[in-house]
C-alpha cells in the first residue's frame, strides 16, 4: 500500500480537476429541457456527462487541480462548478422557453387553451400547445446540430474560465434583463401572424353578432379560430427554423456572457 501512496498522489490532481469538469457538465445537462427529468433517465444523462468530460479533459491536456486541504476551499470550488454549470443550462434552456412561450400565446389566442387557462387545478403545467411548440423546438434543435454547439460552447468556456479557480463572476443586471427582453419579444413575434389573424377574427364575428343579435356565433367560432389559427401556422413554418438558426449562432456568446460575466 506504501509503494501506491505516490501514484495516488500524483493521479489526485487529474481526478480532481476531471470530477469538476464533471460536475459543471452534469448540471448544465440537468438545466437542458431536452435531456432534463422527464426525457431522459438519470443513468443516461451521467454516462452522457462521463463522457463529455473525458472528451473535454483530453482535449484541454488532462487537466489537473491540486486538492484542496481546507473543506471551505472544496466547498468554493464546487460550488463555483454547479452555479457556472446552472448559467449554462440556463442559457440553452431560453432557447426552449421562447418557443414554448410562443406556442402559450398562439393557444390562448386560437381557444386551445381556455380550459387549464381558467382551471386553478392546472398548477404550473404549461399549456398543450406550448408543449408542442416546445417538442418540435427540441427536434429541430437536434437536427440542426445544436448538441455539437453547446459541446463546442462548453469546451470554450473551460478553457476561458478553468476549474480550480476562487472567483466567481456575476453576469451584471443589463445582461439577465437582455436575455429576459430577447425571450419575450422574439416570443411575441413568433406568435404575432397567429395572434393579429384570430384578434381579426374575434373583430369580425363581434361585429357580426352586433349587427344580428339573434345568430348565436359561439358554436361555429371555435372552429372559425382554429381554421384560421392553423391556416396562419402553416404559412410561417420557416419562421421556427430560421429562428432556431440564428438562436444556435447566438448561443455561444450568451452561454459565455450568462456564465461568464462579461
């Protein structure tokens, strides 16, 4: 046992600095809706981490970080990891929740949702065609490569901010009310065309009934709403894809600023 203590105090730094890889990289998965509770077992999403990690700590030339002596040190820095590894979940999961907003506007608008929206049962749960826009926006985040552009993000910002540090940066106020800015009004635009088609709609059969007060349009408005709504769906389809394009060009930079500070 004597002969191994200088191997493993010579491997105790590469394991070291390998477990906060590992652990920025685990908690920025655990923040992705797509590979969050619910879409994939937690089995997958560790063996999914190992190996992100392995791949990352050979690419940055096996990184090593001395162990600290002092508990409070250990306590920094994995703390450090699970708030910069929270920052960058984060940032990816906006992308997800524009389009999910979206999808909540578009079906408040065409009369989707009336029934969790007036149910106080429904608790948080988000509306059913949030949910839709919300899955394909996974889909075509997958097919788009956005997997290979956070794994990219992730490699530049461990080689910007490495692990073993005591500083913690905190992205400023202008850049969290940005982010928040961004995601509602590119929620408002995507769902724009659906929202101006059913308010004119609406106008029209209001008018409609004030003028013969005795036709009782409520039967047939329903389906006047999502005609209409589904209509105006199917001509902005490449509105969802050139918004997904640009959000995966952007994404890097705001992974950085939200986790980074700057």
């Amino acid at each position: 046992m004597g002969d191994l203590a200088p191997l493993l105090d010579l491997g105790a730094p590469a394991i070291y600095g390998g477990a906060l890889i590992f652990l920025r990289l685990v908690t920025c998965l655990l923040m992705m809706p797509e590979l969050g509770p619910g879409y994939m077992p937690m089995r997958s999403r560790i063996a999914l981490a190992i190996a992100i990690t392995i791949a990352i700590d050979a690419g940055l030339g096996l990184v090593t970080v001395p162990v600290p002596d002092h508990i409070g040190t250990l306590f920094y820095h994995l703390t450090r990891e699970v708030l910069l590894g929270a920052a960058l979940g984060f940032a990816v999961r906006l992308v997800n929740a524009t389009v999910q907003m979206a999808g909540d506007l578009v079906g408040l608008s065409m009369g989707l949702s009336l029934s969790t929206f007036f149910d106080q049962s429904a608790g948080e749960m988000p509306l059913a065609m949030g949910r839709l826009f919300a899955l394909v926006a996974s889909l075509l985040f997958f097919s788009l490569g956005g997997h290979l552009v956070v794994v990219g993000a992730l490699f530049e910002h461990f080689a910007h901010y490495p692990v073993g540090l005591t500083e913690i940066v905190i992205p400023s106020l202008e850049s969290l009310a940005s982010a928040t800015q961004h995601v509602v009004e590119t929620a408002v635009l995507l769902a724009a065309p659906v929202v101006v088609v059913s308010l004119v709609l609406n106008v029209a059969m209001g008018f409609v009934m004030r003028v013969v007060p005795s036709m009782n349009l409520f039967n047939i408005g329903i389906g006047i709403l999502l005609t209409g709504g589904f209509l105006a769906l199917a001509l902005q389809g490449d509105a969802l894809v050139i918004f997904l394009g640009h959000e995966l060009e952007a994404l890097p930079e705001r992974m950085s600023t939200l986790a980074g500070g700057r």
